[in-house]
C-alpha cells in the first residue's frame, strides 16, 4: 500500500541520513503513473493478443479460466445493466481529469462480458488490467488510485515490542509461561489484552495438533483460527455475527452492517475457483449494498470505506470500498498475509 510504503521509507530515511524529512518527491509519489507501469509490464508477458490478460487476482470474465461466475450473460441480464446505466443522473457520475465517465466505460465494458462479473455491479476492480486500456492517461489513473485512498496504520510500538519479545521463546512451555508473564487490563488496555489473547489462543492450537489443516469446516476455521477478527471489535458497538446464509462473519450494529468475512477451509492458489468467487464478487457485491444502504442514512458521509476479509486457509486479504460516485464502488485489495507456521 503506498502509505504503508511512504512510511517505511520515511523511517529508513531518517535512520541512514539522520534527517527526518526525505525529499518532497519520495515522499509525494505520482502512484498513478507507477501503477499504471507495474500493471503494464506484469501483463505484457502474458500477453497473447491486442488486449491485456488479467492478472492473478482480477475478475474478467471473458476468459473461462479466470471466470468468477457461472452466471452467463443473457439478454435480460444485459437489458437489467443497460437500464441501471440509463437511470444515473450524468451530472452525479464519476469525471476523470480528461473527460472520461467512469460509469460509461464500466457499461462498455460489461456488455462485451460473457459471464457475470463485478463491472456489472458498477464494481471497478482496480486490480482487472482491462482498465488500464480504458483509463489509459496517467493522470486518469492517478485520480483512480488515490481517491479517498485509506492509511492503514502502521502496528503501535507496544504491539510491535510485545510480539518481538517471543523471539527467543522455542518451546511451548516457553511461549506460554511468556504470555502469562503479564497482565493488561480489557477495559484500561484494550490493545494489548487483545495481542495477548491471540498468542495464548493461537499457541494452544499446537498440542491440539490442529495442523495441519485436514477436515475442518469454514466454521471450525473461523472459531479456531481466525477468533481474533471476532475478537478485535469486543471494545466497539459492532457485533460481529455468524450468518451461513450470506456471509460467514458480518459485522454490525444494531441496525447498520459495516462489512464482512468471507472464508474457505483451504487455499488453492490460482486454482481456488470458490476464493475467486467470493473475493471478486460475492464479498463486493454484498459490501456495495451495505455501503449504499449506510450512504442513503448519511449522505454527507462521503469518505466511508467499508472492509471484507478473505480467508482461505491460513491466508487473509482485505477487500477495500470506497464510493467514488453514488453508483460507483472502487475495489482495493491488501496484500495477503499467512498466519500460523505448521512446519
């Protein structure tokens, strides 16, 4: 992520220079032109006509291997995208720096899709290349990537010297008795009451022998494994529940949902059909119309960004939604993380 980047640059700057500010133009990226680049140069090499192939993570579906619906494009479906297109009001569309409509393209786009994919939902999945042919100014980009571009906060220094201590630790016994060693209040130190009972939770899973993972459930591996997401919103006013009928975890309020987490007992890599699924279209699609729902309630509130998490296995990323316009989500992707070592 360009903040996390920006961050870690400005710190490894001040530690070999001894100053603590790096130049404007380190610190002021133009990541438009450098994502527009790297997007460029991953797909050339894969490239087997006049139109640049997808990327791992993108969702077009023009080619059957990449598909993440088995929905195949019918008329009507057309005519039902065609007339959500025709009901925008021009003057609240998504206008890029040289005069390119966002939704208009999307449309253009989604009726040359032969199966179903998140364009269709006005969805624009930043990480699909073929945007990059539509969008191909550099300042358009520009003003694509860094609209309403989220922060992610870098770990508190407390957190990051808590986990750091464990280094050392090689046995189980060790690792234990270390995390009982001290005591943080929940209510006075939330933070890092949480970070302790994620290690005791975690490391109780390894005389429980729960690795490697063989027969466990979506359930069993969002109990077992992944608790600490449920856990983590214990301070707040969400309430993080289990829903097998739409999401796995959805988190909310009392009448409000803020997102979600979709999981899959085991990663399959490129071949993981169901994680494409769900992290292409499913979660965004049910995030979109959670944030719309919660924009029609504050219609002021024009910087929200709603999150999904995607788990297979022992990965996690995070789907990352913003609202551009009133018809547009744009989609962000975090980079995956692996949790546990089962070696």
């Amino acid at each position: 992520m360009p903040s996390i980047w920006t961050k870690h640059y400005e710190r490894a700057y001040k530690e070999y220079y001894g100053e603590s500010t790096p130049p404007n133009s380190a610190r002021h990226p133009n990541w438009g032109a450098l994502a527009l680049r790297i997007l460029k140069n991953k797909t050339l090499s894969t490239e087997t006509s006049n139109s640049l192939s997808p990327i791992t993570n993108s969702s077009d579906s023009n080619t059957s291997s990449s598909q993440t619906s088995s929905v195949t494009i019918t008329d009507d479906f057309l005519k039902k995208f065609q007339t959500t297109h025709q009901k925008m009001d021009d003057k609240l569309k998504w206008k890029l720096p040289f005069g390119l409509v966002v939704e208009d393209e999307m449309l253009k786009y989604g009726l040359t899709c032969k199966h179903e994919n998140a364009v269709h939902s006005f969805i624009l999945d930043i990480n699909n290349p073929v945007w990059l042919e539509r969008f191909s100014d550099s300042q358009d980009w520009q003003a694509i990537m860094s609209h309403n571009m989220v922060e992610i906060p870098i770990v508190d220094s407390r957190v990051e010297t808590y986990l750091e201590s464990f280094t050392n630790k090689t046995t189980f016994k060790e690792l234990m008795k270390h995390v009982r060693s001290q005591h943080f209040d929940a209510e006075d130190d939330f933070d890092m009451d949480w970070v302790q009972s994620t290690m005791d939770t975690a490391l109780r899973l390894y005389p429980a022998k729960y690795f490697p993972l063989t027969d466990q459930t979506e359930s069993d591996i969002l109990k077992r494994t992944w608790i600490f997401i449920d856990k983590v919103f214990d301070n707040l006013p969400f309430d993080p529940k289990k829903h097998g009928h739409r999401a796995d975890l959805l988190l909310k309020s009392t009448s409000s949902e803020f997102g979600c987490c979709e999981a899959e007992k085991k990663e399959r890599g490129n071949k993981g059909t169901k994680e494409k699924f769900k992290s292409n279209l499913k979660a965004p699609k049910m995030v979109k119309a959670m944030l719309q729902s919660l924009s029609l309630s504050f219609p002021h509130a024009k910087s929200l960004v709603f999150v999904a998490y995607i788990i297979s296995g022992l990965k996690i990323f995070a789907l990352l939604l913003d609202h551009p316009s009133p018809y547009v989500c744009c989609l962000r992707r975090t980079v995956p993380m692996y949790t546990f070592v089962t070696e």
